[in-house]
C-alpha cells in the first residue's frame, strides 16, 4: 500500500494540517509503512463479528437535565490568543 | 530518605520526626540538581509545593493527616493542573495553564500529598521512547544515552533517580508499564474506568487510562487507594466498589493459577529477557502458584488493531487544537483556514501529525470499513482470547517489553519499528484489562521488567502477586549509581 504524495496532501487538507512541500515526501513514506503494518489484520475472517467499540461495554450514563457548570468565561477567554467583547476573534469569514 | 517507601515515609511523617516542608525541599533539591541531565521534569513547582507542604504540616499538627499526607508527588503533564502549565509535551499547549484540575490531581491533592511539578512525556503521549516530546528527550537514569521509555518516560525516569517518591503517568498502549520496565521501576494500569479521565488531556478515549509510577507494589496500592473511584465527570468512568488495593497484599500466593502465552515467548523475544522472565516465574512456582501454557491466538493482530483504533481516536480528539479558544496560534494568519493549518501544522510535531493523518485516512468515506470497523471487530477477538485465558487462569504472565532499553535515535527514523516495541503491552487497553510491570532482573546492566496481566478490576490480585515478589527478590530496591 502507497500512499502518493497528491493522496498525503488531500489527507493533510482534511486534517487542517499544513505540511512543508519538502515533509510530504518523508510523510508519504512513513504513513505508507504503517498503513503496510496494519493491512495485516485485513485477512482476518470477521463476518459474524460484532464491532466492539468499548472495553467494557457499559452503556452512556443519563443524568438528570440540571445546571452544574457555572458561567467561567472570563476565566477561559483569558487562554485564548485573541478576545473582544467577549467574543473569540478570528480572520474576516464574510466580507 | 529519597530511598524510603512511603509506608515509612508516612510514619516518620505522622510520628512528626519529619515534616512535610523538610521531606518536600530533599525531593525538590534532588529534582533541581538531576533535571539537566536527566530532563524528567518540565515543570518544577517549588512554590505551590512549599504552601502545600506548610498546609500538610498543619493537617499532620492537627491529626487529621491521612496517609499520605505531606508526601511529594510529580504528575505527568498530561494531567490538568488549575493555574499550572499543562503542556502536554506539545508546542500546542506550551502556553497554556489549564483552567482547572484533574480529578487524579484533585484526589492526591485531597489526600494531602504535595505536588513538586510535571513530568515530561511524548507530545500527547504519542511515543515509546519520549523522544518526541517538544522539551526534549529524557535520558534513562541507568545509562543517559539511552531511552527511558514512553510515553509516561519523564514519571519513571523521575522515580529511578529519586527526583520524587511517586508519580502519575497514563496508559494508552504501554505507557506506563514499557518505561516503567525500562526503567527499573513499578508501573501500574489499572483497569478502563478505574482512574477518571476527567482533566487527563485526550489522546484516545476508548483505552487511554491513569496509574501510577513507584518503586514498589505497596507503594502502589497506597497511591491506588487515593485516585481511583468513580467521577460523575468522567463518561466512562466505572462504578464499582471502593476497594482498600492494601488489603490482600500479603496473601498466600498457594494455588495461583498463572498463564504462560506461548506468543509471548516468542522469537520475537530477547532471549536474555526470556530466560530472566523463566527464572521469575520458576519462583512464584515455588512460592506454590501453579503454571500453564496459555495461548492467545489473535495477540499479532493486537498492533495493527491498536494503532488504527489509537490513530482514529486521536485524529478525532486532536481536532479541537484549532488555535482559536486556547493553545498555540500560528502569527498573521492569511484567513480561517490559514489560521487553523498553520496553527496546526506549527504546533504539532511530526509523530502527532502522522497519527492525525492515519487516523484521518482510516475514518475517510470508502476506507471505514476496511480499517476501523475491522480493527473494532478483530478487537473484540482479542479481547475475546483473554475472556477465555481467565476462564481457566487467575493471572497472565510474560515480558513486557521484547528488548531492554534502546539507544536514543535508534529507533527515530522508522516509526513501524518504534512502534513493534509495545508488542506485549497493547493488547491489555485493546481488552481494558489491569496489568502491571515489575522489575524483574538485569541484562547487561539493564533494567528487565516482568508483565502481569488480570482480569477486570483484579488489581488487588496483581498488586498481591507483584508484593510477595518483591518479598523474595531485590530488583525493585536496586538504584543506578550515580542518583544512588
């Protein structure tokens, strides 16, 4: 399994990750080893079964519809890179 | 005093013979003095430890100390810690001092135990030698050209040299038992559910569990005793009886049933690592446990399964670092989707970034199936090998790694090969069993640590059996020479 360096790049697009033009060669050989590695589980006869998808296989706890959280937004905002009025700023989207 | 075990840390403590601040400032000297070389912590915390410790001699004065009140702790840096950089080994989250604390810091905190600071790890525990960690690598305190481990490194490390009595580490596919093992120390994983996730920064979710990092299995099972329990926080987290891990440490070990996997004993195996792991069983035979061989049928599958559910998970968790609410943002973004590419592609180092993209890949429309449905399905396989092991068996036993530790950069350029290294260690979260790893000898002046696998929520059983070894032998008490 290859991937090519136009796949790496549509990967990297949908991940939001810009890669350098000189790291997507490295990247298309590294995560064609791996995705080598695990094609060897591809073989294995699985049609009676089920996904597991948890561990334990409890089920999602319900809680009743109640306020715990209190309003910390001062306390979060200051983290962010950039604040106004309470708002997150980021780059113009609409003109 | 940086030798003591913290059941005689607790009575001097308790006895008043030393107190909190002056048990406090030997850790934090030798923490100081060993760090440049030893680069086990990112963070060291001198002042929120002396208030802490001021406050755990005041509860020690009082009487109402518990016991482990007035003991230094450090806490992987994967944990959130209120007003503290919590960086978890990334550029990502270099600048960000977490809001609020994790339930296993808030626990131990409780407890009266006094944080010291924060461990290195892989950036976001993505690594089996803690080489990819944005603060460097850290050096194994029994030959500092070599690896500790991964990805919990900086948490053993900090233990073989004395930098602290205990420390937190988490386990998504071996990350607290491999470094544990290669660093001479115990490393305990409970099982999924027992130690809220609540605050443990996310890497992936379905097998990603806290435990700890000490020197013996007693010391374990005291730390045990303070962080789990169940936390309406944590989705996932397991509600199930509070348990004293002390208990049973002593008990007989006659009639023990132990499986010996013959995949485990493979050619894969180093053979000096087999035959010290062969000498260590011989002795639990003949402190009366009884031996049978075992298979695990699907145990080569466990990789490939671990690191496509593992990449999947992380693609998913790991796309909230978008440079927007917290963390790194790249400098004069162009637009919105400049802003999060350039944010993530600068913030995130190169192993974080393959996983990303793997676990992208495997998710994409036309390949779930192939990939991720099939991992979860070869999973349950998995898990189902180790359902039917217990049947006939009360605890697994091997290796738990198939080398002892390598040399930095030997492994860096191929990531497959790195990844070979947590062959007997994935298949554990895959099944969401407990498991432990124990120092059991040396190879070439090397630490050799031995796996013991149990069924869910068995840790006493497993701390029990870790204990009356470390009755019997001496590895756990052997220290490198020159943190002596």
């Amino acid at each position: 399994m290859v991937l090519e360096k136009e796949k790496v790049e549509g990967i990297a697009r949908l991940a939001r990750l810009e890669l350098k033009t000189t790291e997507i060669e490295a990247y298309s050989r590294d995560l064609s080893r791996i995705l080598e590695l695990i094609e060897e589980m591809k073989g294995v006869n699985t049609a009676d079964v089920a996904p597991m998808e948890h561990p334990l296989e409890i089920r999602a706890r319900l809680r009743e519809d109640q306020v715990t959280e209190t309003d910390q937004r001062g306390k979060y905002q200051a983290l962010a890179p950039a604040t106004a009025d309470g708002f997150y700023l980021v780059p113009k989207v609409i003109e | 005093m940086h030798r003591t075990c913290l059941k005689s840390l607790s009575n001097l403590l308790h006895r008043r013979e030393i107190s909190s601040q002056e048990l406090t400032r030997i850790y934090l000297e030798r923490a100081a003095r060993y760090n440049p070389v030893i680069n086990a912590f990112i963070t060291l915390t001198p002042e929120h430890a002396m208030e802490a410790a001021l406050a755990a001699d005041q509860r020690l004065q009082a009487g109402s100390a518990g016991p482990l009140t007035g003991i230094p702790v450090a806490h992987k840096d994967i944990f959130c810690t209120d007003g503290i950089r919590t960086s978890c080994g990334s550029r990502m989250l270099d600048n960000f001092p977490a809001p609020y604390n994790a339930t296993v810091v808030e626990r131990l905190q409780d407890a009266g135990m006094v944080m010291i600071g924060k461990t290195n790890m892989d950036e976001f525990a993505m690594g089996s030698s803690n080489e990819n960690s944005y603060y460097g690598p850290v050096k194994n305190p029994w030959d500092t050209n070599r690896v500790p481990g991964g990805s919990s490194g900086g948490s053993a490390a900090a233990i073989a040299a004395g930098m602290a009595p205990v420390t937190t580490g988490t386990d998504t596919g071996g990350s607290i038992r491999q470094p544990a093992a290669l660093c001479g120390v115990t490393g305990l994983k409970p099982t999924y559910g027992r130690v809220s996730r609540y605050g443990m920064i996310a890497f992936a979710s379905s097998l990603d569990q806290g435990g700890p990092i000490t020197h013996t299995a007693e010391d374990a099972a005291l730390i045990l005793n303070a962080m789990c329990g169940f936390d309406a926080r944590d989705s996932t987290s397991a509600d199930h009886p509070q348990e004293d891990f002390t208990g049973e440490l002593n008990r007989p070990l006659e009639g023990l049933r132990v499986g010996l996997p013959r995949e485990f004993f493979d050619s894969r195996l180093d053979p000096g690592i087999g035959g010290l792991i062969r000498d260590a069983i011989r002795r639990l035979e003949q402190s009366g446990a009884r031996l049978m061989d075992i298979d695990l049928p699907h145990s080569a599958l466990s990789i490939p399964v671990y690191y496509v559910v593992a990449m999947a998970e992380c693609s998913s968790n790991l796309s909230r670092y978008d440079g927007v609410r917290f963390g790194y943002r790249c400098t004069n973004p162009e637009n919105l989707l400049d802003l999060y590419c350039r944010s993530r592609g600068e913030g995130f180092g190169d192993e974080v970034k393959r996983r990303i993209m793997i676990g992208t890949y495997v998710l994409s429309a036309g390949y779930f199936d192939a990939y991720y449905l099939q991992a979860q399905k070869v999973r349950r396989l998995i898990r189902d090998d180790y359902r039917q092991a217990f049947n006939s068996v009360d605890v697994i036993i091997g290796p738990t790694t198939p080398s002892t530790a390598f040399k930095l950069h030997e492994k860096t350029a191929d990531p497959v090969s790195m990844y070979l290294s947590d062959i007997y260690t994935v298949s554990v979260n895959l099944a969401g069993l407990p498991a432990i790893s124990i120092p059991a000898g040396f190879l070439n002046g090397l630490p050799v640590g031995m796996q013991i696998i149990g069924n869910h929520f068995s840790e006493s059983r497993l701390l029990n059996l870790a204990h009356r070894f470390q009755l019997e032998t001496d590895w756990h008490l052997a220290r490198p020479g020159a943190y002596a």
